[in-house]
C-alpha cells in the first residue's frame, strides 16, 4: 500500500479487524501487542445500526450490540481504545 499523503513511507501501517467475532479481536490485540510497542492513532470505523431482523454472532452476542458497543472504546479485547482500523507508525 502506497503512503497516505503528507506522510513519510512506512510511518502509518493499517490492520483491519472484525468486530463481529471476540476471537479476532483477540487475535489482533495479540498480534499488536507482540509487535508493536505502542498505539498512535485508533480509529474505529465499524457499526450496525437498526438491522431488520435480530442477528446474533459467533460469540452468541447481539450483534449490533457486539460490533458497536462491547469492543468499542474501553472493550477492545487488549487494545486501548477498542477495535476497528488501527494505525501506528
């Protein structure tokens, strides 16, 4: 992936997680802490609102709930701040 804009090559890596299952929220926090010594930016782009039906997830959470409220700020299975796209350079 090329650098965004205004930024210096190699300064901003990304890593997409999904919010709808605990297990990979685990697995990035892992995976983060292990490589990567600390968190610059955290931008959390995920959400569901309203679905027409009840959904639940793998984890048997409702999952508008799961992917909006239980990793979002303060609940990110390790990372400070949540889940979603995260940044760090």
């Amino acid at each position: 992936m090329p650098p965004l804009p205004g930024c210096a090559p190699g300064s901003v890596e990304f890593s997409p997680l999904d919010l709808s299952s605990l297990a990979s929220v685990r697995e990035f926090a892992s995976r983060f802490n292990k490589e990567q010594k600390k968190l610059d930016i955290l931008v959390c782009n995920a959400g569901i609102m309203s679905p027409p039906q009840r959904l639940v997830s793998e984890d048997g959470l409702e999952l508008q709930f799961q992917v909006c409220v239980s990793v979002g700020p303060g609940g990110g299975g390790g990372l400070p701040g949540g889940g979603g796209v995260v940044g760090w350079g």
